[in-house]
C-alpha cells in the first residue's frame, strides 16, 4: 500500500495561510484599515491642511475592497486547508508537493 508521507500541500497552504494574514493585518493594522499610514499624515504633521481628511476618507474606501479581497482569500485558503489531509501515501503527488 505503501508509506504515509507528509502532505506537503497542505504545507504550502498553512504557509499561504500565514501569508495572506500578516499581509492583511499590514494593511489593516490595529486601528483599522490603513491605520499606520492615515495616522502619520493626520496626526504625525505628515500633511496639515484641510484636505487631509478628505485624503484618509478617499483611502479607506479604497481600501476597503483590498480587505474584502484578503478575506475572500483566506477563505479560500482556509477550506482548501482544511479539506486536506495530514499525511498522502507516498505515491500521492501531495507527498512530493514542491511550492506554489
């Protein structure tokens, strides 16, 4: 029947995974979406005048489909994950999975 062997595939998604949230959580930071870069230019002197806030207010909505986006993502990735087994017999191509 053979060996059981790792499934590096499933690897490759937890890798994925990981990915997907630390990129979300940049952009998300922990004030909110683009908070780290909204901060500096309204309260760090990065921008004084009236349209700063216009500015942030046009950015969040810009943003927003980009964290919608990494939501979908994780999601996807996530079940993909999950529907993966641990270990593949050692013939599954899963066992010998070389990155995406």
């Amino acid at each position: 029947m053979g060996e059981m062997k790792p499934n590096l595939y499933k690897a490759a998604l937890a890798e994925a995974r990981t990915v997907v949230d630390q990129q979300r959580t940049a952009l998300a930071g922990d004030n909110g979406i683009g908070a780290s870069i909204k901060t500096k230019i309204a309260t760090h002197g990065g921008w004084v005048c009236d349209q700063a806030d216009d500015w942030i207010t046009e950015f969040t909505g810009k943003c927003t489909p980009v964290m919608n986006d990494f939501d979908n993502a994780w999601s996807e990735v996530d079940s993909a994950w999950h529907g993966q087994p641990s270990d593949v017999r050692e013939s599954d191509w899963r066992a010998t999975y070389g990155g995406y």
